[in-house]
C-alpha cells in the first residue's frame, strides 16, 4: 500500500492516492498530495484550487459524501469565478474533481459522485 510522508508522519494512501484517514490532512497534506506525481501530473495550488478544496473537505464533513458535480460547478460559479464550469474545473484539476480535487481534499474516493 502506498505511503506519503509529511511532517515526518507516514501516511497510507489507496491504490489511487486517497488518504485512508481522511482526518489526518491538513494543507500540509494537500500540498504534498497536489505535488505526488504517482498519481497524476503535479498541480501548484493556487487561492482558486483551494476554494475548491476547501469547499469539498466542508462539504464532506457536514453531509458525509462529496458534493454532486452540478452543485460543484454551481458553487464554483458563485465563489470562485462567474465563468466556472466543469471545462474549468478540470482545467484546475487536469483528471477532474473526483480523481484529484477530492484526492487533495483528503476525502475518500468518491463512488459516482464529484
């Protein structure tokens, strides 16, 4: 099973990259889950990909899953940048919001939804 080490704490991660413990992240975390190459291209988080993040980890911790794609591209709209849409989103995270946004977020893999 894969590791990633931050803060000189292993962390297990699934075969794709997903935190096991979802509440052993931080920004710490994001930052070198963003940067892993194991798993994707290496993403540079900027204030716009963090909105996202962070919108998705509160999002989790209230309703238990990830939101909805639509509800996603509907928040991005009015948080982030009034053109948001999905064509944005994957532009911010080259393979979509289930496999890296929520994999940054910490979150579990999501099953069907983001």
């Amino acid at each position: 099973m894969p590791e990633i080490e931050v803060k000189g704490k292993k962390l297990r991660l699934d075969e794709d990259g997903f935190l096991q413990d979802w509440e052993e992240w931080d920004e710490e975390v994001a930052e070198a889950l963003a940067k892993d190459t194991r798993f994707g291209q290496p993403i540079e988080l900027t204030e716009e990909h963090w909105k996202i993040v962070k919108f998705l980890r509160e999002y989790f911790i209230k309703y238990g899953v990830a939101p909805p794609i639509r509800m996603l591209v509907k928040w991005c709209k009015q948080n982030v940048r009034p053109d948001c849409d999905l064509k944005y989103i994957y532009k911010l995270f080259p393979q979509g919001p289930a496999k890296d946004a929520c994999r940054i977020a910490g979150l579990p893999k999501p099953t069907g939804c983001v």
